[in-house]
C-alpha cells in the first residue's frame, strides 16, 4: 500500500504541471540565493582573514605571554630546536615564520613620522608568507645582506617628502629599554592598497633589525603560523599551548584573538547573514505552504471519495506529505541545476570584479586590510548541505497543516462540495 500512495502523489503533482513547476522553481531560486549568498559570504571572510594572517602574525601566533598587554621588543621568544619540534607536530599547520616587529619613528631632514618596522629574510619570505610584498614597489625589493637598505609605504614616503635613494633615520628602543638609531637608505617604496599600512610600513632586512635592537640569532618578536584551514585555528592554539605547559613565558593565541576588532567584525557579519538566509528560507516554505495548501483545498472531494473507499486518515495524510517529499526533492534537484551552471561555476572561477568600487581602482580596504576587487564565491560544503536539510525541512513541514486537513475530510461532507 505505501508504494501505491508513493505513485498516487507523484501522480497527482503531475495533474497540475505549471502549479508544480512555480513550486519548483520557487524552491529553486531560494535554494540558488541562498548558496551564492553563503558562498560569497564563506570566499570574503576566507580571503579578508587569510589576508590579515599573511600581513603579520598568521592564523595562530607564538609569542610571548606579555607581549599582548605591553608589545616590547624586550618581550620576544627564543626559537630553540625543542619550540619548533613541538609546533611541528601537528597536520594542520603549513609553514611556520618568524617575525620581528618594531615601533620606530621615522625622520628626514624636513620631516618625521612614527612607522612599524617589519624584519624580513629577502629570498626566503614569499609574497605567499607576507601578503604585503605583493605591493608594487617603486625601486626595488630588498636583497639578502642589504643592512642598509629599506623600503616604506608609498604614503609614508609621501609624508616623509623621500624618494628612492635618499636616506632617512629610523629610532627604535632595543631590549634594554635605551634608544637606538640606524641610518637607512629607500631602496624601493611599496605600495599596499590599503592607506593605512602605506601610511606606518617600514620593511629592513631581519638580521639588521636583529642586531639593531639587541636580539640573539635565535630570537623573534612572534612566530606566525599558518593552517590550512583558518577555521581550525582555536583547536590549534589550544593543542599548541597545552604542549607549551614547561614553557610559562610563551604564549599561543589564534588570529580571534591577536586581530579581535576583525573577529568581531566577522561573527556579526556572519549572524547577520544567517538572518537573512533563513528569511530566505522562510519566505520559500510561505510559497510552498500557499501551494499545497490551495492544492489540498481544491481536493476535498477527492479525499473524501478516498476516505470512502477505504483509504485511512493516515493514509491520506502520508499522501500529501510524500506529496510535499517530492516537491522538496525536485526543487532541490533543479537548484543544483540552475545555481552549478552558470552562476555559481562563473562565480568561483572568474568571479565580479568591483574596481570601479574602490578609491585606488585596485583594491578594497576592509578594517584596514586590503582586499582583491575581484570576488568569488566559494561554499563550504558543510553549510552546502544545511542549507539543503533546512530547506527540505521547510517544505515538509510547509506541508504538514495542508496534509492534516485533508486527512479530516469526512465523505459526507465532500458529496456537499462541487
């Protein structure tokens, strides 16, 4: 008998071929905007996060446990064999690189500006490591063993009036809390995309900075790690700590913590999207219901004659709902068909390029970190398949109240409807 009631819904779907195709559709669209929606949303968080990693401490950072509250060049690590073989354990983590970081000021003989000195190693840190280096550079890159050279932010060299080849002064505190000064010369000005790093960015060659400030050649500012995955960087900083016990002066933290005003940025951003996904949602099962429930109203006489013959009330009712499981079924289907080609496949392949929204034509700045104008889309696949479970538990349940009245017809009554 069920198998009979499984033909005689599909069957009946079919009696009103454009009533279903709306229905259909209907789920479809809002099955399709709610993907490209979260894709968009997963592809922006993932970039704009991976992007803040690769500007400084990545996804998780190792420094020291005072560093947070006082950030001193006197609070630094020392990167032993041991620290690295405990942070190499786990799978997650791709590469691991040391940073040494420094407030300065910055002079010239007309003007002078405060500034965040970056020590890095030329011909060993990527572009891939630190996401600033894929700037356009007036001049030239620094080279390895350049003590001398420095490159700084096109709107730093704005303010400071320095051109490639002049020297300027940087001041920093070494460890020891005395001031210390080295003469530098601009081998290149770097251009960021986003204002505010250009205004402060200060890139010397790490060993220079090192010997500068009073550092072993064992010891860094922070050790930035990086994961393949940034969601799983609480887990890591969590793992990494508890093998760091012996270690009471180092510190694991995840990016949530080392960049808060983002975090927070994202986790709004994130619920406010869940909001909407679920009006979304809401809105196709109000479609759905409107549907089937019209649907059931204009069969009243046939579950009546049902009902006479012998079908059951449940019966009747598993009639409907198996009506609302195909319903579900085919819309599902047919999103995955007019959001896989061609939206979401142009999306995330060649996605929408938003220049003509940004100041500089190039890039976008988002809580200070330049972003690509060109946006994809790129869905997790578990929040793929929630949105497919929520909609189809929308539409069963859209079709729930419809199933019940139609399983309370008493044929009696249906013989009095036309």
């Amino acid at each position: 008998m069920n198998g009979t009631i499984i033909k005689m819904a599909f069957r009946n779907l079919q009696k009103n071929p454009r009533r279903t195709l709306i229905t259909l559709l209907g789920i479809a669209f809002g099955v399709m905007i709610s993907i490209l929606f979260t894709g968009l949303q997963d592809a922006t968080w993932k970039e704009t996060i991976n992007t803040a990693a690769e500007l400084g401490a990545g996804h998780v950072t190792v420094q020291h446990r005072d560093y947070m509250d006082e950030p001193s060049v006197a609070n630094r690590i020392n990167v032993t064999d041991a620290l690295q073989k405990g942070l190499n354990t786990d799978s997650r983590i791709l590469r691991i690189r040391p940073r040494v970081v420094s407030q300065a000021m910055v002079a010239t003989a007309a003007q002078s500006a405060g500034a965040i000195v970056f020590g890095i190693r030329p011909g060993i840190d990527t572009p891939k490591d630190m996401r600033i280096l894929r700037g356009e550079f007036q001049g030239h890159p620094l080279t390895a063993g350049d003590a001398r050279g420095i490159v700084i932010g096109e709107e730093l060299a704005k303010r400071l009036q320095v051109k490639v080849g002049q020297k300027l002064v940087y001041t920093l505190t070494d460890v020891n809390g005395e001031i210390v000064s080295a003469l530098g010369r601009v081998r290149g000005i770097l251009t960021t995309g986003s204002r505010q790093l250009d205004e402060t960015l200060c890139l010397v060659e790490m060993n220079a900075l090192r010997q500068l400030i009073g550092y072993a050649p064992g010891e860094v500012t922070q050790l930035a790690v990086f994961l393949e995955d940034y969601r799983d960087s609480a887990q890591v900083a969590t793992a990494l700590q508890e093998r760091m016990q012996r270690r009471r002066t180092v510190r694991v933290l995840p990016w949530q913590t080392i960049n808060a005003d983002l975090a927070g940025l994202v986790e709004t951003k994130m619920a406010s999207a869940k909001i909407f996904e679920m009006l979304i949602l809401f809105l196709v099962a109000a479609g759905i219901f409107n549907t089937l429930y019209v649907s059931v109203m204009e069969r009243m006489r046939e579950f009546g004659i049902l009902n006479a013959i012998g079908f059951s009330r449940a019966r009747i009712f598993a009639l409907v709902v198996w009506e609302s499981v195909f319903t579900a079924a085919g819309g599902l289907i047919l999103a995955l068909l007019v959001t896989a080609w061609p939206y979401y496949y142009y999306m995330y392949t060649t996605g929408i390029d938003l220049a003509a929204m940004a100041a500089n034509g190039k890039e976008i700045s988002v809580n200070g970190i330049a972003m690509t104008t060109i946006i994809h889309v790129n869905i997790y696949i578990e929040k793929l398949l929630g949105i497919f479970v929520v909609a189809t538990c929308a539409t069963l349940l859209a079709g729930l109240y419809p199933a019940w009245c139609a399983q309370k017809v008493s044929p009696v009554d249906s013989i009095k409807l036309v």
